[in-house]
C-alpha cells in the first residue's frame, strides 16, 4: 500500500467515526439517529484497521483483518441473537 493510499484509508475510517457521532446527536432526525446508530458500530470495527494503515503494509493483509473482524462481529451477534431467543423461551416458560 502506498503512502496516499494509506492515509486515505485512514482518514476515511476517522471521517466515518465522526459523521457517526454527529448523526447520532443531531437532534432533527430519527433516521439519522438510526443510521449513525448502525455507523458508529461499523466505524468502531473499522477503527481496528487503523494501525495497518501504513506505508508498505499489503493490501492484502487489512483485507485479511477485515475478514477476522467481521467474524468476531458474526459470533457475538450470534451469541446475542441466541441468548436473546434462549431469554423469550425462559420468559415464555414462566408463564405457562
């Protein structure tokens, strides 16, 4: 990765994490809110890139830490999703 290359990406991740913050305390729209919702947590993911974003660092090797990012994202929102789902059964038990 070339230098330009590499402050573009780097830059862009930190733009990301700022429009996140500010859509999500704009006070004029929900939808904003939603969506810096979604982007902060993207941005947050992202932002482990930043260290890789350096002259000479292959491109290939933040597309590799992407990748291991996004499954340690898949896990815990399994892991959510199905201690949510185990939570609705024991509730629904409870009740009769």
């Amino acid at each position: 990765m070339t230098a330009t290359q590499a402050k573009w990406i780097e830059r862009s991740i930190i733009a990301l994490c700022v429009l996140s913050v500010l859509f999500i305390f704009q006070p004029f729209s929900l939808t904003l809110f939603g969506i810096g919702c979604v982007t902060v947590v993207i941005g947050a993911l992202a932002f482990n890139l930043v260290p890789l974003c350096r002259e000479g660092v292959p491109v290939r090797s933040l597309v590799k830490v992407s990748g291991i990012i996004l499954l340690i994202l898949a896990v815990a929102g399994s892991l959510g999703i199905g201690t949510a789902i185990l939570y609705v059964q024991y509730i629904a038990s409870l009740q009769g």
